[in-house]
C-alpha cells in the first residue's frame, strides 16, 4: 500500500522531480546486471507457483497472496515501461517463446511481459 501511495505522489512535479535521479539510477543496475528479463520470470513463475504449487487449506491468504504478487508484477512492469524506450526494453526480455515454453510462465503473463516491447 505505501508503495502504491508513493507511485501517486510521484505524479507531482516536485515528486516527480525529487524521484527522477533515484529511479533512473535502480533502471540502470537493473539493466546493467541484466536482472529485467529475471525479475519479469520470476515474478510470473511466484504468481502461478502460489495457487497451482500449494496445498495450504487457506484459499483466502492464498488469494490475497497472488493478488499482491500481481500488483507487485504490475508496479514492475510500469516502471520498467516508464523508464526504458520500447527497442531496449525488447532487447532485455527473452522472446515470447522462451517466456511460454522455456521459462513455462502463463501465457497472459508473457505477453503482459512483451506487450511494451512490441512494438520496437
């Protein structure tokens, strides 16, 4: 939730301004030690591995479990998207093949993954 509130404080020039020099900087070690495709797999892998890989009784946790793993995929896929052009970002993701076949992520999941690299 707090992380939800500082991406909307974020749409103000002086949030967005004060924001700009460190999420620039997380973009650039991200890239820089090729941790964007990773992140995107294992984000997407964690979001089905918790209802199809458990066997807890407890539907509700598991549930609210895979909606913040979704939110937090979500959150992911923004900031990457607002901070890296299309053609890099497509050159930092595997293709939508090796996210299905390879990386066996859900399909919905791999092309919410590509779908901002689409285009490049």
């Amino acid at each position: 939730e707090a992380l939800r509130v500082a991406s909307i404080d974020i749409g103000s020039a002086a949030g967005a301004k004060a924001l700009r020099r460190p999420a620039q900087r997380l973009r650039d070690t991200l890239v820089a030690e090729g941790l964007v495709g990773q992140l995107f797999v294992l984000l997407g892998r964690q979001r089905a591995g918790l209802v199809f890989a458990t066997d807890s009784p407890h539907l509700k946790l598991i549930g609210e479990l895979h909606d913040r793993c979704h939110d937090v995929l979500l959150q992911f896929t923004t900031f990457v998207t607002q901070h890296t052009p299309p053609a890099e970002l497509a050159s930092l993701l595997p293709d939508l093949a090796e996210l299905v076949g390879t990386h066996r992520l859900e399909p919905e999941v791999a092309f919410h993954v590509t779908r901002h690299a689409a285009g490049a």
